[in-house]
C-alpha cells in the first residue's frame, strides 16, 4: 500500500508543480542588503581592500545590519552578488569561493550572519558564465549547485541569466526551483529569467513564474542615477496590468535596488524611490555602504510606517491610478484593515506644485471617513472624508505619501460616522 500511495504522490507532485515548488517563504518582499549596485565587481583587493568583494566586506555589513538598528526593522539578507567565486571549479566540479578574498570560506561567513540573526544570500547565473565572467551554472551543474549552496548554509539564491539560451532556461529556471527544495534547505529563490525574455508576454508567463520563483527581476539593471530609476518605475506602471497580478506573499516583482545613500539621488529623489518601490510592494534590498550612510539617508530607509507598508500581509502590488497633464501621478495600494497608501509623485523640475483633487476622485467608497498619517512626516494630517477637496504640495522629483485608516466606512450609519468626522465647514486646505 505504502508502494501505492507513493506513486500517487509523485504523480500528483508531477502533475502539480505548484505543490513541487512552493517553499513557502518570502511571504512578504525580502529586505536586506545586496553588494551590487555600490561595489559591482571591484575585486581589487590590493588597491582598495575597504571596497572590494571580500569576506572582510561581508563582516562589516552584517555588524552594521545587526548593530545600527537595520535587522530589528526586517532588513535581515545579506546577499553576496557576482564575483565571489575563484576563477574556476574544484577538481571535484563545486563552485568555491575566491580563496584569497574568502580565506574563511562561505560557511563560515554563513554562520557568522546566522549568529547575528541574519541570513546569506549569494549569487548564481545560468550559464556558461556569470556576468562577470566566473564559473556559471551549466544545466549539469544545477544539482550539485543548489547542494552546494544549501550544505554552505545560504538562504538566498540570486540565478542570473548570462551566457545562456532562452532554451536553456526554459529549462534550468524550473530545474534550480526542484533542485533548491529537493535539499531540504529553505532558499528563496530570486530569478533573472523575465529579464532576459524581455519581460512581458508572450514570451514571459508570470503564471508559470510565480509558481517556480520567490521573485524575479523583470527589467533592466538599476544604476546610480534618477533617470535609471524613472525608466525602471516607468516601465513598470506601464505594464502594471500584466505585472500587478503576477505579485503576491511568496512571488514578487523585483525592480532591483534601493540607490538610496549613494551618490546619484538627491533627498527628493530618495524619498521618492523608496514610496514608489514601496507601493510597488518591491523587495527592500539595499545597495549602499553601511558604514559611511547619512543621516538623512538612513532615516528614509528605516522610516517605520513605510516598512510596515511594503510589509503588508496581503501583498497587493499598487498601481499608478492617475496621470496629470500637469506632470503629478498619483498610486495607490490597498493594504490590510482596509487601509490604503497613497503616493502623489511629481515629476515637475520647476517648484513645488500645489495639487488638489479628493478622494472621491480617486475612486474611494462614498461617505466613508479615513484618518489620514503622512508617511515621512510622521504625523496624523487629519480626518477626511470621501467627498472633501484637499490639497498636497509636492517638491520637484519628490512624493507624498499617505497612509489612510478607515474611521468610518459608510456600512453604518451616517450620524454614528458624523461625531467622528471633522466640522461641516471642513475643506482642509491643505494637508
């Protein structure tokens, strides 16, 4: 009977690949910190041993994830990106690290993140060879890989798609996902696969994708500058109809790294990154030096609320709801409790830009009454209601945000809703 019984299951495993490949992580966006975007591949460690990917970097950022307040906030990956590995397989075929860069190897660095309760991603490529022209991942070696990987203690797998066919990872995509949950080891699982398909359909199925990858990067590589990440928000609220759906708790579209700290954003521009890839429900993964962040920069990338709004549990990715002629765009993103986070964009370059519109306008339920919190401000605005016109003053390439509760939702009835909300004369004029 036990014979039976699992045939069946393999059957059903085979027949349902859902039930194969979900690991049921990353139920909400991974946060953490990512080597690429600040430090690339700068593996000159003679000349600049502060900045190069070493073990030694690694360290110093998980002390500053665990030590500066970054881990209790839910930044907990430390992702190792491309150039890690020596220059060639092991006489036995394994990927090993660089021996002179990572003289500990990477379980040991593995278990020094764990003890700082932290976990360690690292970096794959489908393909001959990674991007930055180390030992790829060739489709005989995905087993033995993903083995590797989880015997060296990684929690994250980041596979990018350099020097490969499409045939091959049509193939070797689906294959790392059986591999990965075939060791045992809980490994999110981040794949560059729609990246290299250009993104939408045909060519990309985000059905098919959702049920092999954790998450995935659809678009170009971000850089340090605002013109990347405009073309990268752009892009997205473009297709928001195909991308939108495919995200939710275990699989989400990935617009690659927060640039916030480095040296191509101004504070505006800053803060405008992390709404806009908070309402897009991104993942938080930072790429910048820890060690050296401003103030300023820090307090947009640990600001409590907007965390908490990345973080909802149910998932939902915004959408951009309204494009002005006037250059303001205005998103939105439904969250938990009925709540909802709004995002009032400006992409103006002259002065600060008086918006009015209500939330009437926006589509939100008649007659209902929300408490409304400026996200970076920290403050509660007011009470507003549904019908009422208010006003935002938006800086050149900055945001709004606003995180609105529900006080009175117009299921009950009027009059118990009218002691909550504001005098009959009140237009806030501004919020």
């Amino acid at each position: 009977e036990a014979m039976v019984l699992s045939g069946l299951a393999l059957a059903l495993a085979l027949a349902l690949p859902s039930v194969a490949l979900e690991n049921g992580l990353a139920r909400t966006p991974p946060m953490g910190w990512m080597s690429w975007e600040r430090f690339r591949c700068n593996v000159d460690c003679q000349a600049d041993p502060r900045n190069c990917i070493s073990e030694q970097l690694f360290f110093e950022m998980a002390d500053r994830l665990a030590e500066d307040g970054w881990r209790e906030l839910g930044y907990e990956y430390i992702n190792i990106d491309d150039c890690w590995s020596a220059k060639q397989r092991d006489a036995a075929g394994q990927l090993v690290p660089d021996p002179k860069r990572f003289p500990s190897g990477i379980k040991a660095l593995a278990d020094y993140v764990h003890a700082r309760g932290l976990k360690l991603g690292i970096y794959g490529d489908l393909g001959i060879f990674t991007c930055g022209g180390y030992p790829g991942t060739m489709l005989e070696n995905v087993k033995q890989d993903a083995q590797t990987f989880a015997a060296w203690g990684v929690d994250m797998l980041k596979l990018d798609g350099c020097y490969s066919s499409a045939e091959e990872q049509a193939k070797g995509y689906p294959e790392m996902a059986r591999a990965l949950n075939a060791t045992g080891r809980p490994i999110v699982y981040s794949c560059s696969w729609p990246a290299y398909q250009g993104g939408l359909p045909p060519k990309v199925n985000y059905t098919i994708l959702a049920e092999i990858c954790n998450l995935w990067r659809n678009y170009d590589d971000i850089q340090d500058s605002w013109d990347s990440v405009l073309s990268i928000a752009d892009w997205f609220f473009t297709n928001q109809d195909v991308l939108q759906p495919a995200a939710g708790p275990g699989h989400w579209n990935d617009p690659d790294m927060l640039i916030i700290g480095n040296f191509g954003l101004s504070y505006e521009q800053s803060r405008s990154q992390m709404a806009l890839w908070t309402v897009m429900a991104a993942p938080l993964l930072m790429s910048t030096d820890l060690r050296t962040i401003s103030p300023s920069a820090k307090e947009i990338l640990q600001n409590r609320l907007m965390i908490q709004i990345n973080q909802d549990p149910l998932g939902i990715q915004g959408r951009r709801i309204v494009k002005e002629k006037s250059q303001i765009e205005v998103f939105l993103r439904p969250l938990t409790r009925a709540a909802s986070a709004l995002v009032f964009f400006s992409r103006r370059t002259d002065m600060p830009f008086r918006y009015t519109t209500s939330l009437a306008k926006l589509h939100f339920p008649e007659d209902a009454v929300y408490e409304v919190q400026d996200v970076y401000v920290g403050k509660i605005v007011g009470a507003l209601r549904t019908a009422d016109n208010f006003s935002v003053v938006i800086n050149p390439s900055g945001v709004v945000m606003w995180y609105l509760c529900p006080m009175e939702l117009p299921l009950q009835p009027w009059h118990v809703a009218r002691q909550q909300a504001p005098g009959e004369g009140f237009h806030p004029a501004l919020l």
